[in-house]
C-alpha cells in the first residue's frame, strides 16, 4: 500500500518530536552533519521520511539530488559536484583529471567527475553530476587517499603524487596529451616531491612509463 504524505508545516513537525521524545529536533540533526544529508543517514539519525517529506513541503530544506536533502538557508556549496558525489558514494575516491582539477595541475574542465572505487564494489549513476567509475586494485585504491572537507562534508580525493601515477596508468583513457601537461605543472611547485612520486610509479606499476617524460621534465 502506497504511504502518500500531506503538506505539514515545521511547527507540526516540533510537535510530533516533542510528543515523541526525540532528543534532537530534525533541523539540528541536519546542522551537526553540515546542513546536508543522505535520505538513508537521516533516517538512521532518527528522521523518518514523513519528516523529511514534511520539511521539504515547509521549505526548510530542499533536494539537492536524489536521495540527498539540504537545509535550505545554508550557503551557496562551493563545490557541488564534489559533494554529491562524496555524500552519494563515501567509498569512492575522486581521481585522474578530477583530481588534477582539484589540486590545480591541469588545465582541463573536467565535465565528469572521475572517482575510484574497490575491484569488489557496486556503483551506480546519479542524474547528476555525470560521473564515470574506474576499477582499482586494493592497493592503487588504498594508497595516496587524502580526506577534505568541503561545507563541513568530507570527501577523499588522492594526492597530486598518486593522481598523477593514476594518469599515466589511464593514459588510454583519459588521453596522453593530459599527462604531460600536469606533471610539468607538477614538478614547478615547490612542494613537488619525486620520490613520492615514484613510489606512487611503483604501486601503480608505471615507473617505466613514467620516467622518460619525468627526466624530460626536470
């Protein structure tokens, strides 16, 4: 039988979890976990779907993609894509030419966020943003992971030494002439660290690939 919800307004929802005895009102749950959650988190938080249903008929938060809800009166996200993504598959790291992207070592626009996920694991699509999933072994996926925060969301994307290392083994797929380019931007920062970066070749297997344009480029 199908559960069809009415328009309710906020201050019946206070109601209902006064009358029931939730400690944490559903606005404040969403608040601790930066203003944006997935349907499944909240329910797990104790905010059934009536609630989540009759928040967004009150217009205190919105749907910002499928299955993922936001307060409405938070701040522009700065990276949106980035979030939905990261709040939509947690296990996945986002790679390749999102990650050059993000740490600013290519020039590319990347219209399709790249993730990583586990040999084992299950993706699916989201209406948005596009994203295209690459297969890692256990260890290319564990190695070089590093943790951001982006609005009080957590989201893992690789280090520019393993993202690099990642280009050059897709180098197929996402095209040769990008990799050049991002290891010059590279290697000019003054952070840049070699030996990082061949130790990233050597997991990745692509040490011999990668050391003629490496020696080219210092």
């Amino acid at each position: 039988m199908e559960i069809r919800h009415t328009a309710t307004t906020y201050k019946q929802v206070e109601t209902f979890c006064l009358e029931s005895k939730i400690k944490e009102l559903p606005e404040e749950i969403f608040r601790k976990h930066g203003g944006q959650l997935r349907m499944s988190e909240a329910i797990k938080q104790g905010i059934t779907r009536y609630m989540l249903y009759s928040l967004k008929d009150s217009g205190v938060i919105e749907q910002a993609s499928r299955g993922i809800y936001r307060l409405v009166d938070l701040p522009p996200i700065s990276n949106p894509d980035l979030v939905t993504v990261s709040l939509c598959f947690p296990n996945a790291v986002i790679c390749l030419v999102f990650a050059l992207a993000y740490h600013y070592i290519t020039t590319q626009i990347p219209h399709i966020v790249s993730v990583a996920v586990s040999r084992d694991s299950r993706t699916s699509s989201l209406d948005h943003p596009p994203i295209q999933a690459y297969r890692f072994s256990n260890d290319a996926y564990e190695s070089g992971i590093e943790e951001y925060s982006i609005n009080g969301i957590p989201i893992k994307v690789y280090s520019p030494e393993k993202t690099l290392a990642d280009c050059f083994k897709f180098h197929n797929k996402i095209g040769m002439d990008i990799v050049p380019e991002a290891l010059k931007l590279y290697t000019i920062r003054k952070e840049a660290n070699l030996g990082e970066l061949l130790r990233y070749a050597k997991i990745c297997r692509v040490e011999k690939v990668m050391r003629p344009y490496l020696e080219a480029t210092v």
